[in-house]
C-alpha cells in the first residue's frame, strides 16, 4: 500500500497523534518499572518508613542505590512518588501507597500491572498465533498474566462478591444456601470460587483445570474447598443431580 502524497496532511493532528503514542510508550515503558518496585519491595518500604534517600531505601530493600536512584526519578517524573528537594528524599503520598501496596482495597493496582506486563512479554507467542490462525490459551500464558489477573480482581471480589454481585442474580443465592454445584470456569486462580466456598452455604465448587492452584491454598473451610475436576487421576462419586451455577468473571 502507497501513501498518496498528494492529500493533505493536518500537521497538527498528526502530531496530535504522534504525542499521543508517545505517551502510550512512556505507559508501557512504566508498567515494568511498577512490576519492578512491586517485587522488590520498593513501594511497601516507602509506605512503612516515610521519606528516603535512594541509598536509605536500597538499604531497606536489599537493593542496589544506583537503579532505585533511577527508579525513584522515574516514579517522581510519573507522580508516583513524590520528591523533597530539600532533603534529597523521595515518599509515597497517601493515595499512592494505598493503591500501590494496600492489597485488601478494591483500588489496588500492582496486578494490573503486572497482568499487562506478562502481556506484553507473551505478545510474540501471540503474534504467532495471529500469523498461523492456531488459538493461544489461557494456560500457555507465562504466570504474570493469571497471577497479576487475580490480584487485581481479588480484592474487588472480596468487596463485593458475597454481599451485592450474588444477591443481584435471581434466585442464586438461595440455590447456593440449598447445596447447588458451581463449575468455576476461567476464574483464574479461584479467588471467586474460593469466596463462595468459605460462605455460609452449602456449595460445593468443581474446579476447571485453570484453577488447580486453588487446591493448594489454605484451606480452613472444611467441606466447602474448591476441588479440581482435572488430574486427579479417578472419577467424582456419582452424586444426586442438582442445578448448577456456572461462574465465569
């Protein structure tokens, strides 16, 4: 495909654009960055202590000064972090640390980003698939995609789940009280599922194979743990039939 040089060319939309997209680049560039400060404590550290040097966070955190140095005036250039001039020191404002280490607030990010970044780096799989037209499944995604997808998603769960998404669905909440089966599909590591298991009813979740994960968490719940319906190497007991709800988040 030629361009025709000869339409016109609005400079100042296609600067527009061009800013645009750089911005976009800046987004994604920083998405490791926060991947980065998440697993290596640098966000939390910020939160429990206040105001540090480079060198007094690095210290905290087992880290190297000169990539925190650089980490911390990319998080203060992206306002993630705030900077004292005066002092030298870098601190997290009070909304940030929340959203950035407060894993129980429906508004925590960290997942998010993670989940985008494990996205990224399967796009080359991804593109294959595009070219060849083969699917690409969920489970062939390298573990920054579930793991950062159920830590978004989970405290939004906790929040809400049990106390206003079930109660809205007709009828669904009596069914679970009376023993009905759940067959948890594509929930990730079985945050939601696990949820519906520990509440007060008589649930019993069976488990698709995306959620083996599940059945290794604490479990504290008694006969309401998820179980999976994959790998276990012999056949549920036959059982009385019942209706089935299937949760699919």
């Amino acid at each position: 495909m030629s361009i025709d040089h000869q339409t016109e060319i609005d400079e100042g939309k296609l600067m527009q654009f061009v800013f645009r997209a750089v911005g976009e680049v800046g987004a994604a560039l920083n998405a490791a960055l926060v991947v980065m400060g998440d697993k290596l404590g640098l966000y939390q550290a910020l939160a429990e202590a206040g105001p540090l040097t480079p060198d007094q966070l690095a210290g905290r955190t087992g880290t190297a000064e000169r990539y925190v140095r650089e980490w911390l005036n990319a998080q203060a250039a992206g306002d993630f972090v705030n900077y004292e001039p005066e002092t030298g020191r870098y601190f997290l404002p009070p909304e940030q640390a929340i959203a950035l280490t407060d894993a129980s607030s429906p508004a925590y990010l960290p997942g998010f980003f993670q989940l985008a970044l494990g996205s990224v780096v399967d796009s080359p799989r991804i593109t294959e698939a595009a070219r060849s037209g083969a699917g690409f499944g969920w489970h062939e995604h390298g573990t920054d995609v579930p793991d950062g997808c159920e830590r978004f998603f989970r405290p939004g769960y906790n929040a809400n789940l049990i106390s206003q998404w079930l109660p809205a669905l007709d009828g669904v909440v009596g069914k679970l009280e009376r023993g009905a089966r759940v067959a948890d599909v594509g929930c990730g590591h079985g945050s939601s599922t696990i949820l519906m298991a520990q509440a007060p009813t008589r649930t019993r979740p069976l488990s698709a194979p995306t959620i083996t994960t599940a059945r290794f968490r604490p479990r504290g719940s008694g006969p309401g743990t998820p179980r999976s319906t994959a790998g276990s190497g012999s056949r549920p007991r036959r059982r009385r039939p019942t209706k089935a709800t299937v949760t699919i988040w």
